[in-house]
C-alpha cells in the first residue's frame, strides 16, 4: 500500500516558492524538524522546479505538489517527481486526471455532498478547504458520525492554536498550514527558525 502523507506528521505544510535556489534549504529544515511531507503549491513558476529539487536533494522529504486545478498541472506535478497531490476542489475532469497519474491525492471539499461524491468513487482521504471559512473543527466533528470511514486534512485559517481542536477529531489526521514558514524567516532564509517551528509544529496533538 502506498505512503499516506496524512500519516506522516500532524501539520503537511502549505509552501509558496517563488525562488527556485530556497527549496532545498527549506525542505530540509522542515524535514529536520519533523515534517517530511512538504505540499508545495503550484501557485508561482518556481513550483514544479523546486519540486525537482526538493525530491532530487533532500533525503526523507515526501513531495506533493498542492493548488493542483488542471490536468496539465497533475501531469507536470507527476513528471517533476512529485508522490502525492492536493487539490482545493475537485471536478469529474481533475478527478480523472488525479487517478491517471497513479499518485495519491487529496481532493478538495467543503460540503458534505462533495464529501459523498468522492466517497462514491472510492476516495476515503481528503482535504477540507477553506477550512476556517467552511466551518471550521464543530462542522468536520459534525461529519465523523454520519461518514466515519473518510479522514480530513483540514487546511486554510489554521494556527497553532487552533490545530490542536482539529487533530483532537477522529476523522482529522493531520492540518495543512504555513505558520512555520514566516515570510521574513523565508526572505531572510532564516533555516534555523524555520526548524525550530517545523519542531514545535511536528509536537501538535490534539
């Protein structure tokens, strides 16, 4: 059976990379901080060839590649080496190409009828997004009876704070977030402080 990145760690964090050169230094500090599954999001041109760093240079990392909206990108996410793939929603289009990829992945939901529709198709793991804006940890802790096989990873609006209420959730197996990526520490390539928040985030429970 192939890796869950939900089983991995209790955060998944949600990396923006707009330089290339950053990705491995970063990727490392995260995985040496307890977070191997590092989703980086197909938001800026650097993406996909950080993504190809990140799996050619940093041991122990498990690369995804997450804003995932097209077919073209699950395929070039694939091709760049990445081993899953999250998606903030999910159509019949982009579903079929996740599957085509042979990857895993996270589609994204935020109503209990996208939840039953991917269900349908077999899919037991995914990502509820926005999170905070969708109802947050009472509306997933009102999901775990009535669909008790599908685990969620919660992502968007998450802080340290808060993650701890999600993680305490039977169906929640991990929260995505950036918090352990300031955009000072990132700009200033502040690895050190990245490390020591990846840590403190890896510690999370619920």
């Amino acid at each position: 059976m192939s890796t869950s990145a939900l089983d991995l760690a209790p955060v998944i964090p949600v990396v923006i990379v707009d330089d290339v050169e950053s990705a491995v230094p970063l990727a490392r500090a995260l995985v040496a901080g307890g977070l191997p599954a590092v989703e980086v999001t197909l938001r800026t041109p650097a993406a996909l060839g950080a993504i190809e760093r990140i799996v050619a240079e940093v041991e122990g990392a498990f690369v995804g590649a997450g804003t995932v909206l097209t077919p073209d990108q699950a395929k070039a996410a694939a091709d760049a080496g990445a081993r899953f793939l999250v998606t903030p929603g999910c159509t019949e289009t982009l579903y079929g190409a996740l599957v085509d990829t042979g990857l895993s992945f996270l589609p994204g939901t935020s109503t209990v009828s996208e939840v039953l529709r991917l269900r349908e198709l077999g899919v037991r793991e995914m990502k509820f997004f926005p999170a905070e804006a969708s109802g947050g940890a009472p509306y997933l802790k009102s999901l775990a009876s009535p669909v008790p096989d599908v685990r969620f990873c919660p992502t968007g609006g998450i802080t340290p704070a808060s993650a701890p209420t999600y993680l305490a959730l039977p169906n929640v197996a991990c929260v995505g977030g950036s918090w352990m990526l300031p955009a000072d520490a990132v700009a200033s390539r502040d690895w050190a402080r990245v490390e020591k928040l990846a840590r403190e985030a890896s510690g999370l429970r619920g």
